[in-house]
C-alpha cells in the first residue's frame, strides 16, 4: 500500500501542476485584469496611468503568463500564496477567514445527509414496492429534481419574508455580539437553517436512491438468497450482511464529498449572503483577483486528489479482497 500512495502523490503533483498551470493560463486571456477591473469600481477615486501601469508591474501583469506563472509556483515553493489584490490581505489568511462559514454548513449538511440517508435507504430495500415506500421514492426524486437556489429563494419567501421565523440573509444577526453564548448558538443555527436545509435535501435524495440501488443488486446475490432460506429476517439480512457489501461504491461517493466540505456553493452563499468559500470564488474572479483565484483552486484541486486518494485505501478497509497495485 505504502508503494500505491507513493506512486499517487507523484501523480497528484504532476496534475496540481497541469491544473494550476492551465486555469492561470485561462484567467490571464480573461479580458480585462485585476487593475482596470478595480478602476472600474471605484469611480469616485480613478487613478492615473502612470499609477496603472506601477500596480501591473507590482502585480506582475506586465510580464508573460508562463512567466508570472513561474514566479508564483516560486513563492508556492516558499509557502507564500501570494497577496489578494482586491483586499490587500495575504490569501491564507483570507481563505482561513471563509473556511469556518464554510465548513459550518458544509459539514452539517454531511452529517445530516448520512445519518438520514443510510436508514432511508436501508429501509427502502426492506419495503420495496409497498406503497409508503415508492411514496418516499416519489417524493425524493422530485426533491432531486428541485434546483437548490430555486427551492433557497422559495424558503426565502416563506419564512423569511411571508412568516417573518428566519433570517432572510447573512450568518449573523446585528447583535450577534453581545448576545450571551447560547444566544449567539442560537442565533447561528436560526441562519444557518435554511441555508444547510438547501444543501441537504438533494444529496440526501441522491444517496438515499444510491443505496437503494445497489441494495437491490446485492440482495438478488445467492449467499443471500441462502441466508433468507435459513431463516434470517429479511431486515437482519439487509442491515448485517447486504449492507456491507454496498460499502465500496458508497466509500467512493465519500470521498469524492470531501472537496465540497470546503468548496461551499457559489450559488447558495451569495443568495444568503454567507461569507464562505463559494462566495469569496465567486468575488475573486468579478474582481479579476489572480493570486485569490489561485489559492482557491489549488486547495480545490488538493482536497479532490485527497479525496479520490482516500476513497481508494478505504477501499482495502471495507473490503480486504481488494488489493493496491
């Protein structure tokens, strides 16, 4: 095993280098650049040309992308993602900022859909074909069918603006500060509600489907046609001895999840207006902000080979038949 992610992290460099060097390719062929785009915003404080062209050479936007490029995979080498543009604050730091909003509802949002999805599954295998369970098959393939920002906008309306419960926007309230801490808690989850609520209902949908599925396909296996024949209880069967054996694609959906724990969604946070990583992706290229930009992608790109990485060895741990070449 120990060979396989060696030969895997030698892969993984090679492509963090192909992505990287391929998406600041791309933003630097965007029209426009982090300087004229900061101009255009700030009508009221135009500054001169000579001053333009100082701050691309502070950028290096005067020099060639391959080479700007070099140079940033040169401070990379020292630890240094560079400075954001738009805000004048190094880029670690500012992604440290968006990470905890993020990871707030991205990690709630996990811990729902798996603790809800595997037994609606499971369950869904027990009753397939009984009314109550293609009730809850119907209603969860129009919950997969519902775009999230269209059902964000819709729960925007209702309880936010109609019954006035929630918050419309934001992740905090006004005074959030002085509220003691089960005032604060409370006041995070009362923001945090619809917003994990949008994230949940479609995952949970998809995996719940997902198991069922490959439930399906287990059950129809001989062995466990012989368990039933012995006299186990077709819930025994399917929680004991099926289940286990629709963990390896199950394992694979896990780890491909784990770039979105930091990832966010671009749509979601900007409808609520929740200050996470979604939404600073989002602000980073309408400001043309490269070293922003590029943070962002290689710790995108970092949690995706990490995850596809772990989804493998979990497989040797599900299933010791499988073996790492």
């Amino acid at each position: 095993m120990l060979n396989y992610i060696v030969r895997r992290l030698m892969m993984g460099v090679v492509t963090l280098l192909a992505i990287t060097a391929l998406v600041y390719g791309l933003i630097r062929n965007i029209p426009g650049d982090p300087v004229s785009a900061q101009n255009a915003m700030n009508v009221d404080r135009k500054i001169s040309k000579e001053m333009e062209d100082q701050q691309r050479r502070l950028y290096r936007l005067d020099r060639p992308w391959p080479v700007a490029y070099a140079l940033w995979m040169s401070d990379l080498a020292r630890g240094d993602l560079g400075t954001s543009i738009a805000r004048n604050i190094p880029v670690a730091r500012l992604i440290q900022e968006r990470v905890g909003p993020t990871l707030l509802l991205s990690s709630a949002s996990l811990l729902l859909t798996y603790l809800l999805a595997i037994p609606l599954g499971l369950w869904s295998t027990v009753r397939a074909g009984q009314p109550d369970e293609r009730f809850l098959g119907t209603l969860l393939y129009m919950l997969y069918s519902l775009p999230a920002f269209v059902a964000a906008l819709f729960l925007q309306i209702v309880f936010a603006v109609q019954w006035d419960i929630l918050p419309l926007r934001g992740m905090t309230g006004d005074q959030f500060d002085s509220l003691p801490f089960w005032g604060r808690v409370w006041d995070l989850f009362l923001h945090a509600l619809l917003p994990v609520t949008c994230y949940t209902y479609g995952a949970l949908a998809y995996y719940t489907r997902f198991i069922r599925a490959n439930m399906q396909e287990v059950i129809r296996q001989d062995y466990i046609r012989t368990a039933l024949a012995k006299g186990v209880s077709p819930t025994a069967v399917v929680v004991k001895h099926a289940f286990r054996n629709t963990l390896i694609p199950l394992v694979t959906l896990m780890g491909l999840t784990l770039p979105s724990l930091l990832s966010g969604s671009v749509i979601l946070e900007q409808i609520f207006a929740w200050p996470g990583m979604g939404r600073l992706f989002f602000e980073a290229i309408l400001e043309r902000d490269y070293p922003t930009i590029m943070g962002l992608t290689l710790m995108f790109s970092l949690l995706t080979l990490a995850g596809q990485l772990l989804a493998d060895v979990l497989y040797a741990v599900v299933d010791p038949r499988v073996t790492l070449d």
